[in-house]
C-alpha cells in the first residue's frame, strides 16, 4: 500500500506491505524537519543561522550531519558543501537524505520484509525489485526511463533544475551549462544524494572524478537534452 504524506518542505510516498502503516516513520521527518529547516524561524538551524545560537553549543544531532556533511565537502573537492555561498549553514544538502536513512534502519528494525520510501524524488528501497522512474527535466509528468532499484543498489537520488529549480550553488558557470538533471543510484542514499548534487555542481569533470572513486551509477542529461549514462545504469534500465 502507498502512503503519501507532505514533509520537509516536499513530499514523501512510502510503499509498505498490507498490514504496515507509515506510523513507524513519520516522527522521523517531523523531528527533522523541525530541527533543520530555515523556514521555520524557531528551528535549531534557523537560530543558528541567524546568530541566536552557535553551532559549538548545538544538539549532538545537529553537530553529527554538519561534521557529516563537512566530511563529504572535503571528499568532493568543495563541491558538496554545508554552507551558502554567502556562508550560511543549511544542511538541506544530507538532512532529507538522513531522514530517509534513518526511516528505512526503523523498518527494517520491525522486520518489514520489503517497502519504498521516496521523499522529493530521492528513493531507497528493500527488497524488491523495484521498479523507478527518472523524471523528464523538461516535462515532470513524463519519464525518461525506469530503472530497478534492489540489493545492494536500494539508492536513487537525483538532482538538478527540474527538482527545485537551479537551486544547487555551482562552483563555475560550465556546470550550469552542462547538466540540467543528475540521477545516482547507490548503496546508499547518503551517497547518492551527495553525489547527483556535486555532480550538478561540477560538471562533467566532477561525472568522470566521482565515478571513478566511487561504486555508483550516473545517468545526467545535459542542457541541448543529451543524456549520458554509465554502463551500469544502462544495465539497471528496465527491458534492458
């Protein structure tokens, strides 16, 4: 059964098995959103950013995905990054990813034997296959592909203009030039969705660095409509 809920500013669709609620994971998104997000003025964040409060003297929560998040600045040569250009924190960037994480260690704590959760079209999964589509940048009511998401790849993250509008910060204008939509499948959902913002961010270049160092698959489409995919996102392509 499918669940659909509005959290953290998107919405999120859980699929469960007859019998399995939503109740489980709910709290989860709530607790961060309430703590993360810059459009509540009394969030943890928010005070943070402001002035009202230091991120020395935070929750342990909050210090874990800002120490996460820097570890993952440094990783990607600067192209993920916890902080606005203007030096703002705003870890929207992990905490969505994080929530999902955490959402999926709960229900298979429970022992659900299989379910989806997709919160802003960032996907993890159990069991499965499952079968997940890629949006069309220029078209949200059409795909480009379905790919199946399973052991061990249960992540698809994707990034780019047709989710939020140009909202990632780009190190360089070639980037915007290049790729409108970034989609990485993972193990996961950290790490894809981490590495579909770099990406964005960092162009081609960043595409070739990050798959060479990491075991991900890429699919991008450029700016003309291009797409590029790797082989094993060819491979993960449904009727492939």
């Amino acid at each position: 059964m499918r669940h659909v809920f509005e959290t953290m500013g998107t919405v999120a669709s859980i699929e469960l098995p007859t019998g399995w609620g939503p109740a489980l994971v709910m709290p989860v998104f709530a607790a961060i959103d309430e703590r993360f997000s810059l459009y509540r003025p009394d969030s943890e964040l928010s005070r943070i950013a402001d002035g009202r409060a230091s991120l020395t003297t935070s929750s342990d929560t909050m210090r874990a995905s800002y120490a996460r998040a820097v570890d993952w600045r440094a990783l990607t040569g600067g192209l993920f990054s916890p902080h606005r250009p203007d030096g703002v924190l705003d870890l929207n960037g992990i905490v969505k990813a994080e929530a999902i994480e955490q959402a999926g260690v709960l229900l298979d704590a429970t022992g659900c034997p299989t379910w989806s959760i997709n919160v802003g079209g960032d996907i993890l999964v159990s069991g499965g296959p499952w079968p997940t589509g890629v949006v069309d940048p220029s078209d949200p009511t059409a795909l480009l592909c379905s790919v199946l998401l399973g052991d061990p790849r249960r992540a698809l993250a994707t990034s780019g203009s047709a989710q939020r509008g140009d909202h990632i910060w780009l190190g360089g204008s070639r980037a915007l030039a290049e790729f409108v939509q970034v989609s990485v499948a993972a193990n996961d959902i950290v790490t894809a969705d981490v590495l579909a913002t770099a990406i964005i961010a960092g162009g081609r270049d960043a595409l070739d660095d990050i798959t060479d160092r990491w075991d991900v698959d890429v699919f991008a489409v450029d700016r003309s409509g291009a797409l590029a995919a790797t082989p094993g996102f060819r491979r993960a392509l449904v009727g492939a």
